[in-house]
C-alpha cells in the first residue's frame, strides 16, 4: 500500500494573527515572533528528509516554507507553492475582527462565539453558516472548500512515492479542518487552534487519509 507522509506546519504568526482579524486568503506579514516560529519549525524537521515541498501560495505560508527548508541540509528541494492549500476563504468577511465576525456567523443559530458554533454544530457548518452569512455569499462553504482541499491531497498523491515525506505548509483552520474530519475515527478531537509555527501529520494511503499528530512543537 502506498503511503505518503505530510508534515503540515503552521505559518508563523502574522500581524493579522496578533491582532486577532480573519485571515483567510486575504495575507499579512510575519511579525517578528512569526519569523522565529518558522524557524523553530524548522530546527525541529532539520533531521526529516523531504522529497518535496509544497506551501499555500499566500506570503505568510511561503516566508515560513523558506525558513523551514533553510534549517533542513537534508532536502535539497524546490519549493511548491499552491492554491489548493490556501486558508479557508472568509469572503466579505476578510480582515474583520474575528470575534465580531463569529458571533454575526454564530448568532443566527443560538452560537455567539467560534468555541461555541463548532461545539454545537462542528467545523464544517462552521463553513455553511459564514457562506449563508456572508452578503455577497462569496465565502467558501464546506463543499467547495473540500472540493479545493481533495484536489490538494490528489497533487500529493500523483507526484510523491511510497514512503516518501512532504512538507506542507499551510494554515491554522486548514490544518484544524483535516484533522477534525480525517482524525475523529481514531479518537482525535480537535479543541484549539494549531499554534503557529506547531506540527501536525498525516499519512496518504490508498484508503483514505490517516492522522498521525497535531499541534506539536517537537518531534520525538
């Protein structure tokens, strides 16, 4: 059976992060923090040999690619970037405040915060209601999200071998959202947000896609 190894990582944190904004695929710089979170990524995958690499294509995610394929002497690889790996897209609500813009998403169906919409409903009417929320409706809905996301996993599947590991660099809701959906057979449940700069993996195979770790800073 062939089986790929996706190394996802978090970009590091951005002004938009710092100042609590949605931030989809709309972009922001790395603060400085954001810079050494990158970096600390990286000393932690210095030791992983990578046989390609991929990242969203916002600035955020392909700064942070850089800094981690800069700690790695092991992966002399070029680096991919991709929309299909972008951030969930929060239509007319890019760049708002994120806790104004839940409790207008949320508030309709009983939820006034991000916490308590996907407790009640989960990750993906999360997606629903942003889309029904947005005027212009132009925010992704769970369907054409995973529409983009399954078009992504299909890219690694057709240009990576049995055995080999990628890295992937993307983003917080990305990352949650295919942990959410993939892990949940397997006892993964989903409370917090990636940190930026964290760790997360999964295994491609032949059946389906297995989660094999989330948010973590350090590998063993």
């Amino acid at each position: 059976m062939k089986t790929v190894t996706v190394y996802m990582v978090r970009h590091g944190q951005t002004w938009f992060n710092k100042f609590n904004k949605m931030q989809g695929w709309s972009d922001s710089p790395l603060t400085d923090k954001g810079i050494a979170d990158g970096k600390r990524a990286g000393q932690a995958l210095r030791h992983i040999t990578f046989t390609h690499a991929y990242c969203s294509d916002t600035t955020r995610a392909t700064r942070t690619a850089e800094f981690v394929l800069e700690k790695n002497f092991n992966s002399p690889v070029q680096l991919t970037a991709t929309p299909l790996f972008r951030e969930q897209f929060y239509g007319y609500f890019e760049g708002e405040d994120s806790p104004k813009t839940w409790y207008a998403v949320g508030a309709p169906h009983g939820a006034n915060s991000f916490k308590e919409l996907i407790e009640k409903f989960g990750v993906d009417a999360s997606k629903d209601f942003m889309h029904e929320a947005d005027p212009f409706h132009d925010a992704e809905n769970a369907l054409t999200y995973w529409n983009r996301l399954q078009k992504g996993f299909k890219l690694l599947r057709d240009e990576n071998q049995n055995g080999d590991n990628v890295l992937l660099v993307t983003h917080g809701t990305t990352i949650r959202s295919i942990i959410d959906k993939f892990g949940k057979p397997d006892g993964w449940t989903v409370t917090d947000s990636p940190r930026n700069g964290s760790i997360s993996r999964i295994a491609l195979t032949d059946e389906g896609i297995k989660v094999l770790g989330y948010n973590e800073l350090t590998l063993v």
